[in-house]
C-alpha cells in the first residue's frame, strides 16, 4: 500500500504553498505531479522542480503509469500527489489508487467557471467528479494552505 500523505488538486501544480507550507505539514518526501500533459512536457517539468522543495524527490507521471505503479512505491515514500483536475483524480481514484482525501486547493476562475470559495471556481463537470468521488468515499476538504481553517465543502454543490 502506497503511503499517500497529500493529494491536492491545484491548476498550478508545485508552487510556493505546495513546496514550503503543505509539504513541510504532511512530511512529504516525493511530490508526484499526476499530471497527462506535464509528463510529456520537459520544459514545464524542469520549472515545476525549480518550485519544489530541496529535501523532496519530484516525479511526473501520467495517469495511466501512476495507476500502473503507484503500488510499487516504497513505504518510506511519504507521496503528495498532486493533480491539475478533480477529473483526474477521479481516473485515479477508478483506477485504484487508494486516495482517502483530497484536499482541493486552487482552481482558478475561468471560463465556464464560478466562484464558490475563496480559491476555487468550478463548472459542472467540476461538481458531477467531486460528487463521484465522494461516493465513492473519498472525503473532501478546500483548503487553500494547511494552517487556515477548511472551508465548507458543500459550497462546490451549491
């Protein structure tokens, strides 16, 4: 069994709040960017690590090899995963992956989009994967850095 500390949905993938402020809470030592079009993507690769911490290994997968071989993952691999989509840590979840909770950081505004919290905006195949996912059990939390308060998450079905 993977020991998955985090797993964020966050459009900017690694940025400050991920490296310095949730790596450093849930201990993470392995931040794997889920992640079809930035596993392809050297270049986006190479400016994702500049933003990671020193002491964590960075990895970036596509969804399929993270289903693949996330199960292969040492017990000493304390892994924040993270995804650009809740689409995608759908595939994840129904592919396998044993994700428990999400914590839904950034989702920024945009076409198509509405606000309903602080850092996220969401249309309705947004809201029709978060509510697959929880029945499917995965709890929710929007909580944009880990030492402020969760917000409700019943804003995303309002």
């Amino acid at each position: 069994m993977p020991n998955i500390v985090l797993t964020r949905i966050d459009n900017r993938l690694i940025h400050g709040q991920v490296a310095t402020q949730w790596c450093g809470s849930v201990g993470a030592n392995l931040l794997l960017v889920a992640n079809d079009a930035v596993a392809g993507d050297k270049m986006r690769q190479g400016l994702l690590k500049m933003a990671a911490p020193g002491y964590a290994q960075t990895r970036f997968f596509s969804l399929a090899k993270t289903i693949a071989v996330i199960d292969k993952a040492s017990p000493r691999q304390m892994i924040a995963i993270i995804c650009e989509t809740p689409q995608d840590v759908l595939k994840l979840v129904e592919g396998g992956v044993p994700i428990q909770k999400v914590n839904i950081g950034n989702m920024h505004m945009s076409e198509g989009k509405r606000q309903v919290a602080t850092s996220v905006a969401v249309d309705d195949d947004d809201v029709a994967a978060f509510r697959k996912l929880q029945d499917l059990g995965v709890e929710l939390e929007i909580r944009r850095v880990p030492d402020l308060a969760a917000e409700d998450v019943n804003k995303l079905f309002g």
